[in-house]
C-alpha cells in the first residue's frame, strides 16, 4: 500500500511512486532531531527520554551510541564547520559538539535568566544560529527537568556569528518550535505548537521576511492539522515538509497543501539525506523511518 496521499496534481511531481517507506531503527521512547552527514554517510538523531544520540550507518545500517547521558537533546544541525550543534533540553542551553568530542556552550541564559529548553535549531550561511525556546523540558521530567520558568516568554533567538552574542529575533509566540530557511535565506519559517498543551493556542506555522539579523513581516503560513506542526525543512524547489501526527505534509511555497507522507507513528522531525540528498529521513515516536523522493533537499549548512 502506498504511504503517500496526493491533494495536489504537483505532488505526483515530488514523490517516486515505487518508493516505500521504510524503517531505519526502533525502539525510542521519543525520536527527534535528525540531521544527515553526507561527509560520513551517517544520520544522527536524539531520542530525547532516554538521554542519548544514536548513530545509524547507511553503509551497513548499524546503529550505535554517539553520546549518552547528554541531557535530554532535542533539534540539531551542523554549522558551517560540520560540527553538530545541538539544543540541550535538560541542560537548557545550546552546545557545540568540537571535532575532539568536547563541548562549547553557545547560549545558556538571556538577560541574566536561564533559557527555557531550547528545542530546534537551525545555522544561516553567515554563521548565526537561530533557535526556538518553548518550555517543553520544564513542565516535566519525561523529555527534560522539571523546573521553573525564568524567562517571561518563549522566543526565537539569534546567535551573532561574530561577537557570541544572544538577540531575540520573535518574541510573540506561544511555543516556538522547528525552523527552516528558504532556499535564498531571504524567508523564514517558524513552527507554533502551542496547540500541543493548550488547545486554544496556535498549530500553525509563519513565515518571516529575514533583513540582515532581524525578523520582519510576520504571516501564518499555513494551519496544520492534525496535531501541530513540529520539525520541518525545505528542498531545493522552497517546498515545506512538515511533521504532523499523521505523518509528513508537503506544503507548496504558497501555501498549499500538496500531499502527505502517511507514518504510523507521530511525525516530530524531517531531514534530507542520502547521497543525492533525495531521501527523507523521518523521526516518529518510537521509531526513524525514511523514503526516496523525486526531488532534493536543502543542506544544512550549505555544503555538508
């Protein structure tokens, strides 16, 4: 049976209709933040319960531990260098895993308060680093420590790639989540899952104008349902693959919902991968799954 549902005419354009959806890995209590290294033919993910970052080789298709007992990590990416860098859930900070395995902080508080639980991340191609800050790893032990809030909201911050230095760049969301540059790093999108534990905030995801090292002209770029928009990424053509509880939506550039990936499990994340930077790779629950497109993604960073 086929896993893709086709709303759109142009989605039969992204899809290969022979492909399958297969399945990488199992057994997590919450899989999240993949990111692909075509350098080592590798995909990371965090599987945010159980404290750890796994490793699967697509060469051989082995899992192994790349790090344990890292503090509930959540979103990575790779910066402009190829190291990892990771939002630290329990640890409510933003590190950088260096080439030796030692680890630099890159933001842990703002305005003399520490972050709330840093959750996605993304790296621009002039260095800066821009994530989100819901609260998810303070209101409970299970994907963070329980703990109270300092900041007065949840934002979406910049990491200035030349003094360090920390700017909040959104600062009306409910809970800011997954992020992803346009092709010509001329736009924005930011996920709001506020929806996820209150039923009257947003599930929908916006799309900002980038000038320079600020956020402009902010507009909800489409509403998704079921569930709430969580990990998304952009190909090559500036179509949006979003996570939902039904699997993964591809969203046109305006706006339009071409098609879903159906998943058995709840969607939190996506990465493109592979060689030819065609196959998605999708974190879901308990479980990483993967399918070849017809169409390539993004690489973050440029690159790598």
């Amino acid at each position: 049976m086929s896993c893709y549902e086709i709303l759109d005419p142009r989605f039969a354009d992204l899809i290969d209709p022979v492909a399958f959806l297969e399945t990488i890995h199992t057994g997590n209590r919450w899989a999240e933040g993949p990111v692909y290294f075509a350098d080592m033919r590798c995909l990371v993910w965090s599987d945010i319960p159980n404290d750890r970052i796994l490793k699967w080789d697509e060469e051989t298709g082995a899992v192994s531990l790349l790090r344990g007992h890292v503090a509930n990590p959540n979103g990575s990416t790779r910066d402009r260098q190829g190291r990892l860098v990771t939002c630290m859930q329990g640890e409510r900070r933003v590190v950088r895993t260096e080439w030796d395995g030692s680890i630099t902080v890159l933001a842990d508080a703002y305005d003399g308060r520490r972050l709330n639980s840093p959750n996605d991340v993304v790296v621009k191609s002039d260095g800066s680093i821009w994530f989100t800050d819901p609260n998810y790893g303070i209101i409970s032990d299970y994907v963070g420590r329980k703990d109270i809030q300092e900041q007065p909201a949840c934002h979406v911050y910049r990491i200035d790639p030349a003094t360090g230095n920390l700017a909040i760049v959104a600062d009306d969301f409910a809970m800011p989540n997954g992020l992803a540059f346009s092709p010509d790093e001329k736009q924005l999108y930011v996920a709001d899952s506020g929806y996820l534990t209150d039923r009257s905030a947003p599930h929908h995801v916006r799309l900002f104008d980038v000038e320079n090292d600020r956020l402009i002209n902010s507009r909800v770029f489409a509403d998704i349902s079921p569930g709430i928009p969580d990990g998304l990424r952009v190909d090559i053509a500036g179509n949006l693959w979003v996570s939902a509880w039904d699997g993964v939506q591809a969203h046109h550039p305006d706006g339009t919902l071409l098609g879903k990936i159906r998943v058995p499990e709840m969607v939190a994340n996506v990465a493109f991968g592979g060689p030819r930077n065609n196959r998605l790779f999708i974190t879901a629950t308990t479980s990483v799954y993967a399918v070849f497109l017809n169409i390539r993604g993004l690489r973050y960073p440029f690159g790598f």
